[in-house]
C-alpha cells in the first residue's frame, strides 16, 4: 500500500483509505509513520478545505470565487 502511496505524496495530498479491509487496518499505523517520517503533518480534511469566497469544481479543485 506504502508503494503506491509515496510516490505521489505531497502537500495538500489527500489519502482516501477504505476501512472496510483487513489490509487498511494492518496498514494503518506503518502508512501514518511513514507519512510523519518525511515530513508531512496529518491533518483533518475539513483544515485543508477554504471556506470562504471558495467553490470546488467538479474535478475537486477549489477555485476562488
């Protein structure tokens, strides 16, 4: 899972995991760690969303109104 996810890891990145898996548990703490090791802070979606004077598009990306 980690090899998929590294590669395209940046800031703003937004990891969608499915926790219905015995995969995604297993995962879960190694994938945190290793996002922590490079650098990165995990943050709750709803913190890298603008809420004001924004709307997101049908790609999902926010476009300033």
């Amino acid at each position: 899972m980690w090899e998929r996810i590294e590669p395209k890891l940046e800031n703003g990145s937004i990891i969608l995991m499915h926790n219905g898996t015995e995969n995604t548990a297993n995962s879960l703490d190694m994938i945190i760690t290793n996002i922590k090791n490079k650098g990165y802070n995990i943050v709750p979606v709803s913190d890298l969303i603008y809420k004001e004077n924004y709307s997101i598009d049908n790609n999902g990306v926010q476009c300033k109104q």
